[in-house]
C-alpha cells in the first residue's frame, strides 16, 4: 500500500510538472503572439543566465575535479552567452545597433550555434584531462573578438538574412551543418556514457536534440516574426532546460554526482585497502600520540578493541616501551624535511595485559603541518619467534658441537671439519634473515605504501579549492577541535604522573589541574607521604579516577568555588574524602539523575570500587552541600575486572518472565537495530533497571517479526531505519498480529514525517536515540503499565501514549 501512494505520488509529481512546462511555454507563445520583442529577450536572456550559471559552477571547482568536461563546457558556453546577448540586443525593434538590419542578428544567431555545437563535439575529449582553464579561456576570447570583428567592423560574414527574400542558403546550409555536428556530439557523449549519472548524461543528450528540432525549425521561417522562429525559441527554452536540470542543478543540489564522482571512487578505493586487514593501518598524532583511527588488524596486534579506539583510549606512544619509543622518535626526526615518508623500522607494543609484541613500522604524514601521520604496522612475530628458534638450534648445535670435540679430540682434522660446517651454516642462517628482511621491507615499499602515497596525493588536490574554503575550514576546525579533545581525554584518563609518581604526588597534580582548568580551588588534607604508599597500582588508578570525577561533579554542579580532598587510612585500608558546601542532591535519585547530573558518574565508582573490595559512602542533601568516602583496599588484584573494556556479552532469548525483588513481574523487552553498537548500548542500559529483563534482539524487520512470534514480549523497541523490511512495516505487521503488545519507534533524527509514519502502523510512542537514558526507561515503564484504552486512545489522537 505504501509502495502504492509513492508511486501515485511519483506520477502526480510528474504531471504537474509537465503540466507546468506546457502552461509555462504556451503562456511565451501567446506572448510573442502579442509582443514577439518582449518574448524573444525572455527566451534569450534565460539561455545566457543558465550559460553564465554552468561557467560559475564549472570555473569554480577547476582545481578539484580530475575531467576537464565540464570546465571547457562552462567557459565555452560562457562565451555563447556574450554572443546570444549581442544577438538579443541587435534584434529588430531594440534599436541599440542603428545601420544594421535584420541580417546582424541572424549571422549572431549562426556563430553562437556553431561555436555551441563544436564547443559540445570537442568536450568529451577532455574528459579523462584536465583543461588548462587560462589558456581555452584566451582562445576562446581570440575567436570571440574575431566573430565580432568579422561581423560588426570588417562585414566579412556571410549574408544569413535578405529583407524581401528570407533566409540565404548559407543560413540554410549552416544550420544542417550544425544539426550534423550536435549528433556527432551526443555520439561523442554516448560513449563516455559510463564516466556520467545516467540522469545527468540523459537530460544532456535530451538537450542536444531539443536543440537540433530548434535549428531545424530556425530553416523554416520567411520573416524573423514567424512561426517558426517562435517555435525555434521555444525549442531552444526546452534545451536550455535540459542544461539546467543537467548541470545546474544537479550542480548544486547534488554536486557529488557531477563534480566529485572520481574523487568519491578514489577514497573507496583508500578505503578498501585499509578495510582489507592484510595490514595494520593506523591515523595518529605524531606528537602526542594519540591514536584517531585504526582498522581491525592494528587493533587486533595491540590488543585493543574498537570500544577502546572510539573511547580515546589508544596512545601508541603509552603503548611503546621507553627504549623503542626513543628509536622510533630519532627514526621520524631523521627524516628528509622534504619528504614525507618514515622509512620502516622495528619496534615493540606493550598489549594491556603486559605482553609485548614485536612490529615492523612505516608511514607517512597525511600534510605539510606534520599534525597527522598514517602508519602501516605488520605483526613480526612469527619471523621473531623464527630468529629465537634458529638462535635456539644454533646454540644446540654449538653444544653439540662442544660436547662431540670433548668426546673426538683425538681427532683434529674431524673438529675442523665441524667447525667449518657450523660456520657455513651460521652464514646460511644470518644470509637467509636478510633477504626474509629484504622481501618484507620490498613488499611493504612497493605494495601498501606507494598506494597510501599516491592516495595521500590525491587527497591533497584539494586544498586549494576556492570554493571549497568555507568547507575546509570547517573541516579544519573540527579535526583541530578533535585533536585537542583527544589530547585533553588522554590527560583525563591517563595522566603521565600515575606512570611516575605515588597517588599523593598524583592527588596534588589533579588539585593542580582542576584548579587551572575550571577555577576550583581544592583543599588537599593528607598524612605524609610514607604513611600512605606504597599502594596497589590498580588501587592508585581507580582512587584518582574516583577522585578526579567527583570534582568534576563539584565544578558542573555544586555552584561552588571551593572543595575539599581529605586522604587517610585504616586497617590495611586507604580512604579517600571529596566534601563540598554547595546545593546538594537527593541521594535516593541517583539512578534516576542521568549521566548529565553525575548519577550514573557515582554509580560507576560504585560498581568499580565494589570489584575490588571497596565501597562508597555519600552523604547529601539538596542545600547542604555534599561528602563522599572512598574506601578502597591498600592493594588489590582486580585489575582486569574493573579496567577491562570488552563489549558486553549477547543477550539469550528469555521467553519465562522473571520477578524483581519486590514481587513484581520483570518487564520483558525485544531490541531490534541493525546497529550492534546501538543494541550493546540499549542492553548495557536496560539490564542496570531490576524491572527490566532483555527478552531478545533482532537485526532487521523480517527477524523482528519471527521473534516477536516466539517470545511474546512485553514490548518492543523498533529502530527505524533498517536494511530490507523497515521499522515502520515491521510495526505494521506486529501490531496487526499482536495489538496488545506495545511498540516504541527509535531514530536517531526527530523527523515528524517518520513519527507520523511510526504512530500510524501501531506503534505508541516515538523517541530519539540521542535523547536522555531516563526518558526511555520512563516511556518503556509508562508504556507496558499504561491501560490499553488510554493507548488506543492517545493512537486515536496521533499522538504518542506516554
């Protein structure tokens, strides 16, 4: 049915626009019926305001699209424009060129058709070359200026019009040559059919003929005034037409398909190498390290996870042990200044569980600020453990060797022939690692990093764009901004002094820190630093982490200018105390709070400190400010509990429906989203509420169907936009089957269009993925509990019922 109203739609849309043409154009005939002057301006200055508009799009991405197809169409036409502009003006009746007659403005009208028509034959020439933009623009001007000369000041031009008589053959002629050259064009166009959108190469060939039945009926007329002539404008309307929609708007309303086409294959070629994962690939700051993107192989070598990439938590330089580090700093600042490449070398990763893993590195930086750099990075460690397994047999064989001229030293001539073979076989070994060596660093050179540099190449032809400035600069102010976060985040959730320093030292840096960044002052209380340390490093991670965030929740919501950290310790126990006298809170809502409050901020620390033993206490009340104990162990061994990052396990499908503690039946939920990353967040949310269970999940609308058939939820949450069947048919039928059960449309967009959509195949509500945890968790609640009839009623009303 939905298919259906589109397409009825769709035809409705296409008649009313061609209702609208043939309006528009009859509406121009019987204008020039009645002023024929006033008609033919209208005609001629609409075909040069599309001219100078296809020259403005064209001359304006010069510098960054790779054909020169539409740069030579634009300033050709720009050209034609000058000329049908002469034309108009010379046209009986507008008396701006006295002593001249009717034959100006029809030897004007033969030299811009001609010029148009070899013009469109010579442009598909340049579409695999770029176009020398200054110097077709100097050609085109010296053919220009003789036109004019040869019409207006040497009178050299053919006859096309004789009052009294009509059109001379020369017209008649000139006009056939031109239809003539226009199908050798559109054949021209034809074969480079593949290199345009199909829309765009069929409105231009449209355009071509539209054009040729113009010209064809400029052969026709007797007096400038006739039907004909009309007819010819008319037609040359329509063609002009078939440009605009061709060039101008597709130029700009969807500049991808015309102007960055190459461009757009090109980054999906970059981009298939990276996603390939033969190789480690990695964008990172040459500075501070930082890691910004890495394809699954890198991450797969480091040990980390895609969740720890999109955290910021990937610093390749926290990752390379001291002495490496130091190497590979010496390596980047040896290089050529004019080069950009880093000639590969070996270097180690220490992984989060303390392993270390050997690499061979190279790369490249991305521009000329050396802000960005992408490395490739191949696991060694298989030709390592070669080298330890030959080293191994060498050694054995040594021993042998030793333990054989203990047993034969009887026998000189026999040791010197072993020795001899040892040695032999010692060159063997060494010549065989070095050519290992040289077929990788040749595979590595000749292979991924000739592609990244001429990719790297590529992208830079783009930095010069005039009208892309306004676009890189935002970009740039991004990507600045991104880099800046990121530096900020590393010092937030890794700060170098936890490296090197005891937890007071690293305490002091943070009053320090905080006090610099956002203004607030922090009295630190504490024993003397022998009475505390040493601690536990894992201890000492999650204090300061603990510590840090709760003064983050001071400075965002305390309204104070001042807190307090007291340390101490008991019983093999270290306590650590954030006290303000600012608004408070109600410590009873801390689930219901959010993350914006810092409610799920202290249930966090909660959870982390209770894996290693500890516990906190809070203490608050709204107007009386807050305190807050930290009670951890002295030392702990938890380390990968509370630091671990691995995404959270899939849920099974539960068809029992459990209890909460209180009696109450758990609210049984279904997710459906295409997106794991979404659906892990949603169950990692859902599964913190006791009244909730996760029922199951589904990726698209089919699944979602056949789910909701065998586990019977209590309700579910529905993304919308989803590969195959959608969101809103899959509504459509699960209402259908099962009206009682109540469905929830997620988007990650508020459009009103899709909510009306959602709400009309069944579902009760509507709700934003980027909109507050809290709200969905109230909706969820509101919707499974609400009365049946208050949702058919709010269903009723179009509106959602909670």
């Amino acid at each position: 049915m939905l298919a259906s109203e589109n397409k009825k739609s769709e035809t409705a849309s296409w008649f009313f626009r061609i209702s609208s043409a043939i309006a528009v154009l009859g509406g121009l005939a019987l204008l020039g019926t009645w002023n024929y002057l006033i008609f033919h301006s209208l005609a001629e200055l609409f075909s040069i305001i599309v001219a100078a508009a296809v020259f403005v799009i064209a001359w304006n991405v010069r510098d960054t699209i790779d054909n020169g197809y539409l740069l030579f169409l634009g300033i050709a036409l720009l050209f034609v424009a000058a000329i049908d502009l002469i034309h108009m003006l010379a046209f009986r009746g507008m008396g701006v060129f006295p002593g001249f007659g009717t034959d100006l403005p029809t030897q004007l009208w033969i030299a811009a058709r001609g010029l148009e028509a070899i013009s469109l034959l010579i442009a598909p020439l340049y579409f695999s070359k770029r176009v020398r933009p200054l110097t077709t623009f100097a050609v085109y001007s010296v053919v220009y200026a003789i036109i004019l000369l040869s019409i207006l000041l040497w009178r050299i031009f053919p006859s096309c019009y004789i009052e009294g008589i009509g059109l001379t053959p020369f017209k008649i002629i000139s006009e056939y040559g031109i239809c003539l050259i226009l199908v050798l064009a559109m054949a021209g166009l034809l074969i480079i059919r593949l290199s345009f959108p199909r829309p765009v190469l069929l409105l231009l060939c449209c355009s071509i003929v539209a054009t040729i039945l113009s010209e064809l009926a400029f052969t026709k007329y007797a007096v400038v005034f006739g039907d004909f002539n009309m007819m010819g404008h008319l037609l040359k309307i329509i063609a002009v037409v078939f440009i605009y929609k061709a060039i101008v708007e597709t130029g700009f309303r969807r500049p991808y398909e015309l102007l960055y086409r190459s461009l757009a294959e090109s980054e999906q070629k970059f981009r298939s190498v990276v996603d390939s994962n033969m190789i480690g690939v990695v964008f990172a700051d040459p500075i501070t390290g930082a890691v910004v993107e890495a394809n699954d192989e890198y991450l797969r070598i480091v040990g980390m996870t895609r969740a720890d990439l999109q955290a910021g938590a990937i610093n390749w330089k926290a990752m390379t042990p001291a002495d490496f580090l130091a190497r590979q700093e010496e390596a980047i600042a040896a290089r050529d200044p004019r080069e950009k490449n880093v000639r590969s070398f070996e270097k180690q990763y220490v992984r989060p569980d303390g392993t270390c893993v050997p690499v061979i590195i190279g790369g490249a930086f991305l521009d000329d600020a050396r802000r960005r750099m992408v490395a490739y990075v191949l696991d060694n460690t298989a030709r390592k453990r070669m080298e330890d397994d030959l080293r191994q047999s060498r050694h054995d064989l040594e021993l042998r060797v030793t333990e054989r001229t203990q047993e034969l030293s009887q026998t000189v001539q026999t040791l010197h022939e072993r020795s001899e073979q040892l040695r032999h076989m010692t060159v063997e070994l060494t010549m065989a690692e070095q050519r290992e060596r040289k077929r990788l660093s040749q595979v590595l050179h000749d292979g991924l990093q000739q592609i990244l540099v001429a990719v790297k190449i590529r992208l830079a032809m783009i930095e010069h764009t005039p009208d892309l400035r306004q676009a890189t600069d935002q970009v740039t102010s991004l990507i600045d901004e991104a880099i800046q976060i990121s530096r900020s985040l590393t010092a937030e959730l890794s700060p170098p002094i936890l490296l090197h320093g005891d937890f007071l030292s690293a305490l002091e840096w943070l009053v320090y820190w905080i006090q610099d960044k956002h203004g607030l002052e922090v009295n630190l209380i504490a024993p003397a630093r022998e009475q505390i340390n040493p601690l536990g490093e894992e201890v000492v991670i999650l204090l300061f982490q603990a510590a840090r965030e709760l003064l983050f929740n001071v400075v965002k919501h305390a309204g104070v200018k001042v807190a307090r950290v007291e340390v101490g310790q008991s019983d093999g126990k270290i306590t650590v105390t954030v006290q303000d006298n600012g608004v408070g809170f109600d410590p009873s809502r801390l689930r219901m709070e959010g993350g914006d409050s810092g409610g799920l901020g202290l249930l966090s620390i909660t959870e982390r400190l209770s894996y290693i033993g500890g516990y906190v206490e809070v203490d608050s009340a709204p107007g009386r400010g807050s305190r807050f104990k930290l009670v951890a162990p002295k030392f702990a061994a938890a380390r990968k509990l509370f630091l671990s990052q691995q995404p959270l396990p899939a849920p099974s499908v539960s068809p029992q429906m459990e209890s909460t503690p209180t009696g109450e039946k758990k609210i049984r939920i279904m997710l459906v989203d295409d997106h794991t990353i979404i659906r892990q967040g949603l169950a990692g949310l859902l599964s913190r509420e006791p009244d909730f269970e996760l029922a199951g999940e589904a990726l698209d609308g089919e699944s979602a169907i056949r789910l909701v058939r065998q586990i019977r939820p209590d309700i579910v949450l529905m993304d919308i936009g989803m590969p195959g069947m959608d969101g809103i048919q899959a509504t459509k039928i699960i209402h259908q089957e099962f009206p009682e059960i109540p469905i929830i449309g997620l988007s990650m967009f508020q459009e009103e269009e899709q909510e009306s959509a959602m709400i009309e195949a069944g579902a009760v509500d509507y709700r934003q993925k980027s909109g507050p945890a809290e709200a969905l968790l109230e909706a969820i609640r509101a919707c499974v509990r609400a009365p049946a009839a208050q949702q058919a009623e709010a269903k009723s009303k179009g509106h959602s019922a909670v």
